[in-house]
C-alpha cells in the first residue's frame, strides 16, 4: 500500500536505505536464497496480511508450496527484497509504485472538469508505462484484485453534519479543525502539504498521529479529521464519513500484486487468478473480520467462502506464546553468544589501552547509539541479511557488544597493580596468567556486563518483527497495528517476564562462575 | 663465591628523570642484604628491574653470573621468590592455592607439592587449618606468611622482598621479625629485602645499603654507617630514625 503501520520508521528506514545503495550495497541477486518455497511478503497493516494470506493459500491450492512473511516493513523495505529475490511477490497499489517506487515526481495534476474517458485512456496508458519500468528492475504487476484503497480524509458523521461539511473544500472555511494525520501521509508526494496547496486549505491543527491510535483520537474527540484508506474496517466500525475528494487529488490506489519475473509461469498464472476477484465491500469485510478475530488466515479464509477452515489456521494462545516465546529465547540467546565469544576478546585487547583500544571502546560504543530500527534497516540491503532472523542477530549482537566489551575491559583494567606484577613475578606466560588469573579476577565485572547485554537483548529483540523474524514483538506490533492492547500485552508481558527471569538466571550464575573468594 | 646477582651500571629513568643513576650493586649468596633509604630513592626500582618488572634503560643485570635474554625471563623469574607489602594474594584463590599456584601450572608431583606446603606452614608458623581461606578471611600477618610461603614454594636461589611488613601493626611486625631472621638462617637464604625501617635493616641485614635519590650513598653494616658516614645524609637519616628511640 501506500502506507505503512509506523510512518515515522518507514521514512527513517528509506532514508537510510537510499543512502546505503549510494555506498553500492545493492549487488545482490536471488541465488543465496534458493527458493523451493515461494515467499509471499506483507507490509505491516491490516489489508497487506490478509491479501499475503490469500496469495498464500491460492499457491498452496494449486499446489505450489508457499510460505507467508507477515509484516516486513513499508514499501521500501517489501520492494527492496522483492527486487533482490528475498521474497517472491507482495500485495501493493499502483498509487504506491508510481508515487514511490517509481518516483513520478513530475505527475500533473488534472483540473476537476476534464476527468472522465480521457482520464481512463491515461490511466492504462500510465499502467503500461508502469509494468514497463517495473520489468526492468525483473519485476512484474497483476491487473487490479478489484478495489482501489485510496486515500481518504474521514470524519466522525454527528461532527460532519453538525459542520454541514461533506467535501475536502469544505475545510476551507474551518480552519480550527484539529486534523491528525499519519506520518507517512504528512511527508509523502501525494499527501498533506501538495492537498493543501490544491484545496487552498489554512489548518491551524495539525498534528502526527499513528494510523490505528488515529482511530481511537478521532472517536473521543481529540482530533477532527484523519487520513484514513477507503476499505479501513474503522470507517465503517465507528460510523464515520469520507469527505468527498472533489477537485480529484488522490491518485488511484488499485491493489495489486507485485511478483517476480523470474517465477516459474504456473506460481504467475495462479497469482493472476486473484485479479478482479476482490471488490471494495469484499475487502471491507475482510479487513474487519481480520481485525476482530485478530486472524489473518481466518479472515483469508473467508475469502475462499470457507469460514469452517478458521478453525484449523487459528493457533492456541498457549501454542502461539511458545511459539513466539522460543523463538525470542533464539534470537536473544544466540546473538548473546555472539556477543560474548566476540566481546571477551576485543575486551581484552581493549583492556590493554592504546590506539587499538580506543578504536574498540569507540567502535562498540558508537553502534550503541545507533537507533535499533536505523541499524536493522542498515542491514536489510546487505547480501546474506535481508529480511531474516539472521539480520536480527547481527543486529542484537551487535548491540550486546558494548556492555560485554566495556565490562571486560574495565574489569582486567582494574586488577590492582600488585596483583598484575605478582602474576608475571611469579613467572606465568602471559596466556596463563589471563586465563588463571586475571579473567577469574574480572569474572564479576565480565559477568556484570554480560547479564547487561542479555537483558538488552531480550528486551530490543522485539523489535526483530519489524523485519518478519518472529519473537515477542509479534503480537505487540500486530496489537499496536489493531490498536488492541489486550494483543500488545500478550507480547509485552512475556517479555518483561522473559527480562526478569534472565536477570535472576544471570544472579545465580553468579553464584557459580564468580569465585567464591571474590564474594565474601 | 661469586655474587647471586650483579648489577652493572644499571640505570632507569621515568619521564625522562632518573629513579636509578647507573649503579653497580651485587648480592651476595647465603646472606640477606637490605636497601634502605627514603621514598622515591630507588631500592624498589632496583628490585624490579632484578625480576624484570621493568628493563634497565642501560646497564647489564646478571644472575647466576649469566646474563638473562628475554625469551628466558619468566624462567628467570621461577628462580626468584618476591614478596611485597600488601602479599599480592590472588583473592580468588585460596591460601593454598595461592601457594601451589606454580607447582601445579608447572606440573610438580601433587604429593611433593603438599608435603612442601606442610613444611612451610611449619617454618613460617601458619597454622594448617588456615589453608582453606581465601584471603579476605586472612589477617594481614596471615597474609604475608602465605604469601612468604608462595614465594618459597619453588625454593627459590633468590627472596626479594619490597617492604614486606610496612602495612602491619608493630607487635606482628615484630614477630614476623623474628621469623624472618629465623627463616632466612635455616635455609641458607639469599635475601634482598627493601624496607624504610632502620632498626628492622639492623635487625634482620648483614649488609645495608643506603640509597639517596637514585644513587648508593653507602654500604656497609650499621656499625659502619653509625660510626664512618660517607655523607651528611648518612648521620641524618640514622638522626632522623634514631630520635623517636631517644623520646
């Protein structure tokens, strides 16, 4: 789509990407991933997920194993790993591809008398125009599933009636309405400020506002009017009403699917089984069952007129929080591993200062600053990384690095000078006098900085859904996507509860690893 | 007998200022010898550059009438027993431990190693039960005994020890002495001991050497330093010393 769930990392993640290809990051093509399975890709709202899942179970009908990647991101993230071979095909809108992909920065905008047939012919052409240039990247588009989402400016209906507003122009003469807008929305080409500029508008309130908690501000009354997509299950949901976009500013948004050329041509004819098959009403209800059942592949399944099926996609609570929980002890633990096989050394090297020393403290501390979703979205585009548990990893380690690096360091810095020059008096080689004596020494301060790294881990791993590698962080981005918290929680207590017990494990390894004459 | 160490014209600067002039110094076998002098004179440098904490900036040490090259120093250092004022125990290690330290990295026979530890709690009057401390449980008289004991485990042809009863109370001082003396008769022990203490450089050196910012001022026993000071500096030190006895 146009838009993604967190229009404010979708805009740091492409900014950052952009700036990667320039360091010619991009030469990377699909033969690492070798693709036994077709891998449908999502971006992280509502729609995407439910469209993944019908692409998905439509493969898997015509007998072409598929797997479902839920959530990777925005467009950016989706078209990068589509065009590296990372994933197969992904649900998108032409708006999208000609306002982002494709970057049609000079796109005229019509005067509101000359619309009709002229404008079809236009849009076909442009069409044509767009599978063109798509082909050259090895990517190629279905014709439309059979509705447009486009943008749309909402309101709630009592405050649109109390207004007499039914049009975009009619804002023009209440400049004190409180406007909240997506991010995204408020920095893209075809958003906010080119609409203000067309409809003459003055807004004196305007303010950002995450998509979902959008919903919740426009129901109680804290913001006015909202962006919103033409098949959102909320406008229907809180009775809201679309303000008629009558000088014809939003582009269309047909949903299509993106695939690679390079796919066999049976996985292409059955995703072209999809084209025409979904219209607005359809996907309204769709989106609205997804959102109540918090289901994807339930609400998928509805599109096959099989609502019975639920059944056996819908996963147990308990089942999913194993789930989710395991595979967040995988990420966090293994990138800990990481950490500590990489962090003692380069610790110890630290330890002895210099140059060198000051690189390491410096390097590992830099990374720490860097924010977690800049650094995932600065290994995305790297070959090997892409959209994997394996970016998670590096990322996670690379931020347990420091506290490991920095607690090694400063622990054998601070063995007192005798006991440094007892050691070599005694005349231990200097491998042993490490391992018999000054490692054990700074075992409390090494361990300190290793249970630092463990909780951070398992408390940034969450953030490894951003890039569909699982874990905690599912349910509380989906739950933050459904505005829901009962789903958030699901994700956000374990977690918490996951820290806690990791610092208490890391309490009484203490009592093991850290010699008893350090302890009394 | 030739001397168990000999300095030649060592000297060693920090930041460009001396700690040690070039200076000639030899230690005799079988005797202890004590440098004395005020802070910063340079009795300590001299005992690191003996184990080779530091290298001289010039000068030549040998030991044994060789001298060390420097893929033979932790060798060297085997050879050579050091104590300092604080013990310089491991505190992850018990004192036993402590003790054994290097005859089991270097794969000594355990029993031999044991009965040793019993024959040295014996001379150095550490009671056997207090084996299994770690030091922080150990008084600091206790301390140096063990200490004093890992030093002599591999009966080292050299003990040097750097102010090794500075940090304790006069009645354990006192004792430990005592025991020092007794210690270093029995074995026959070449001892190079640095202290600041003129009365425990009587006590426990044949000869004294007195050192002066960087430099030996005089060597000698403490009849002849009393009797026929080399310097002013010399009467005034003792001065200096002696006048808390006359009170």
């Amino acid at each position: 789509m146009k838009r993604i769930w967190n229009p404010g990392i979708h805009e740091f993640c492409r900014r950052i990407l952009f700036f990667s290809w320039f360091l010619g990051f991009q030469i990377f093509n699909s033969s690492a991933f070798p693709a036994e399975k077709i891998v449908i890709g999502s971006k992280k709202f509502t729609e995407s997920y439910v469209l993944g899942e019908i692409a998905k179970r439509t493969l898997n009908d015509a007998g072409i194993p598929a797997d479902h990647r839920q959530g990777m991101g925005g467009t950016i993230i989706l078209w990068e790993a589509l065009r590296t071979g990372q994933i197969d095909a992904y649900p998108e809108y032409t708006g999208t591809i000609a306002e982002e992909i494709l970057k049609n920065r000079q796109r005229s905008r019509r005067e509101p008398s000359d619309v009709d047939e002229e404008e079809q012919v236009n849009q076909s052409a442009s069409l044509e125009k767009m599978r063109e240039a798509l082909a050259k990247s090895g990517v190629g588009m279905t014709a439309s599933l059979g509705f447009n989402n486009s943008y749309a400016l909402v309101m709630r209906r009592d405050k649109a009636q109390g207004l007499d507003l039914h049009k975009i122009s009619d804002l023009r003469n209440h400049p004190e309405l409180k406007i909240g807008l997506t991010h995204e929305f408020l920095d893209r080409q075809d958003g906010w400020r080119p609409l203000v500029a067309r409809y003459q508008l003055n807004p004196r309130n305007v303010i950002g506002i995450d998509h979902a908690l959008g919903y919740a501000a426009l129901k109680n009354g804290s913001i006015d009017v909202k962006d919103a997509y033409s098949t959102d299950a909320k406008i229907a949901q809180y009775d809201l009403v679309t303000l008629e976009d009558d000088l014809q500013f939003f582009p269309r948004y047909d949903a299509i699917f993106l695939y690679r050329l390079a796919l066999p041509g049976s996985t292409i004819a059955a995703l072209r089984k999809l084209e025409g098959t979904i219209n607005e009403q359809k996907m309204i209800r769709l989106n609205a069952t997804a959102e109540r059942t918090k289901d994807y592949a339930r609400a998928a399944s509805l599109y096959f007129g099989d609502a019975a099926r639920s059944t056996i996609a819908g996963e147990s609570f308990s089942h999913k929080l194993v789930r989710w929980t395991s595979r967040h002890l995988q990420l966090a633990g293994f990138s800990l591993l990481l950490s500590v096989i990489v962090g003692v050394p380069l610790g110890i090297w630290a330890s002895r200062g210099g140059a060198i020393g000051q690189v390491i403290l410096g390097f590992t501390g830099v990374v720490q600053t860097i924010p977690s979703l800049a650094l995932l979205a600065l290994l995305v585009p790297l070959p090997f990384f892409g959209i994997s548990a394996r970016t998670a990893i590096a990322a996670l380690f690379l931020y347990g690095l420091l506290p490991i690096v920095r607690n090694t360091a400063t622990g054998l810095q601070d063995i007192p000078r005798s006991l440094r020059e007892s050691a070599i008096a005694l005349g231990l080689e200097p491998g042993a006098r490490l391992r018999k004596i000054f490692l054990p020494i700074a075992s409390r301060s090494i361990l300190g900085g290793i249970k630092t790294s463990a909780v951070i881990n398992v408390g940034t791993a969450t953030l490894a859904a951003l890039i569909g590698a699982g874990g905690l962080g599912e349910p509380i981005l989906s739950g933050l996507n459904l505005n829901d918290h009962v789903t958030i929680l699901q994700g956000a207590i374990p977690a918490a509860v996951l820290a806690l017990l990791v610092q208490g494990l890391f309490d009484l390894l203490d009592r093991v690893l850290i010699p008893k004459g350090l302890r009394l | 007998m030739s001397a168990l160490v000999q300095l030649t014209e060592v000297s060693k600067k920090y930041a460009g200022a001396f700690a040690l002039h070039p200076t000639s110094l030899s230690i005799e076998r079988g005797k202890t010898t004590v440098l004395i002098g005020p802070s910063g004179c340079g009795k300590s440098t001299s005992l690191r550059l003996i184990i080779r904490l530091i290298e001289p900036d010039s000068g030549t040490i040998e030991f044994d009438g060789a001298k060390i090259s420097p893929d033979k120093i932790d060798i060297l250092r085997r050879r050579i027993g050091y104590v300092i004022q604080e013990g310089g125990l491991f505190p992850h290690l018990t004192a036993r431990a402590n003790v054994l330290l290097m005859a089991r990295h270097l794969g000594k026979p355990e029993s031999e190693s044991r009965q040793r530890l019993v024959d040295l709690c014996v001379l150095t009057r550490f009671s056997e039960n207090l084996l299994g401390r770690y030091p922080v449980e150990l008084s600091g008289g206790q301390r140096q005994r063990v200490s004093l004991m890992r030093a002599l485990m591999l009966s080292p042809e050299l003990l040097l020890l750097d102010e090794p009863l500075g940090a304790l109370d006069p009645l354990v001082r006192a004792a430990l002495q005592k025991d020092l003396k007794e210690i270093f008769a029995r074995l026959q022990q070449t001892a190079l001991l640095v202290t600041h203490d003129l009365a425990e450089a009587a006590y426990l050196g044949h000869e004294i050497v007195l050192m002066n910012e960087g430099r030996i001022v005089q060597r000698g026993s403490i009849v002849d330093l009393r009797e026929t000071p080399a310097t002013s500096f010399v009467t005034e030190f003792i001065n200096a010393q002696r006048s808390l006895a006359v009170i």
